[in-house]
C-alpha cells in the first residue's frame, strides 16, 4: 500500500504535466476549480451540484439569499438535530464551515473531499439555532 502510494507521488507531477499540455491551445478548458452556487434562504440550502468527486477541488460560491444571518457547514454525514452541542464542537466535527454569512452576502470556500470520504453522503447544513429543524440541511454523496 505505502509502496503504491510513492509510485503515485511519483507519477503525479508528469500526470499534471501532461493536464497542462493537453489545455495548450483550447479556449473552452477553462482550469482551476468548477465553481459550485449555494443559496442560501429561510430555511434551505440549495447546492447546484451535490455529488462530488474525491480529490476534486471544487469553488463554493455560497451567497445568502434569505433575510437572516446563516451559515453552511459540511459535515461528513447526517449528524441530525444537535441542539445543545457546542458550536465549537460542531465546527471541529465539519469537514469545512463557512461561519456569519449576512444576508446578500457571498462567501467563497474552496474545498476538496479527501480520499477517506469516497462513497459517503456528507451534509451540507445551517446550525445556526432552529435553522437545521426547519429544514437547513441538503444531502451530498461522493463518488469513489
Ligand atoms: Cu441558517
């Protein structure tokens, strides 16, 4: 497994290379990071892709679109109501969080599942008090 894992690294700098090289010349391949909108609103989260790929980098554009401070979160899978739970706690159980987003207000945050995440269902969620109860959550699914 280790010894796979060197051939990898290895080989990783000629695979982006060759990426590099294959873009020469196209207008359409546009590189860096798909970017991904997420609105925000009383009380939803509405991701425009949810499945992602591990390893994948991907630009959340996350804008709210409600009339009250929210925040979105990813957690590694449902985590359900946890009303009670330190906010310090949640944010150290999230996968990645994007805290005080004011009403239309975009907030950007590039994230890249890790490998260990393959075949979960992260959720993105609001925690914010009452948010998640009313519906401030959408599932997520990462292919392997
Ligand atoms: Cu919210």
């Amino acid at each position: 497994m280790k010894q796979l894992w060197k051939c990898f690294a290895l080989l990783l700098p000629f695979l982006v290379l060759l990426a590099a090289c294959g873009n020469t010349g196209g207008t359409s391949n546009s590189s860096g990071p798909q970017t991904i909108n997420v609105n925000l609103s009383e009380f939803k989260i509405d991701a425009s892709l949810t499945t992602f790929t591990p390893g994948k980098t991907y630009h959340f554009a996350i804008t709210n679109r409600g009339q009250t401070v929210h925040e979105f979160m990813i957690m590694p899978k449902a985590e359900g109501n946890m009303s009670g739970m330190a906010m310090g706690n949640m944010d150290k159980m999230a996968l990645a969080a994007v805290d005080n987003i004011s009403p239309g207000e975009t907030k950007m945050l590039d994230y890249t599942f890790p490998a260990s995440t393959a075949n979960s269902q992260p959720e993105f969620a609001c925690y914010l008090p009452g948010h998640y109860e009313a519906g401030m959550k959408q599932e997520a699914h990462i292919t392997s």
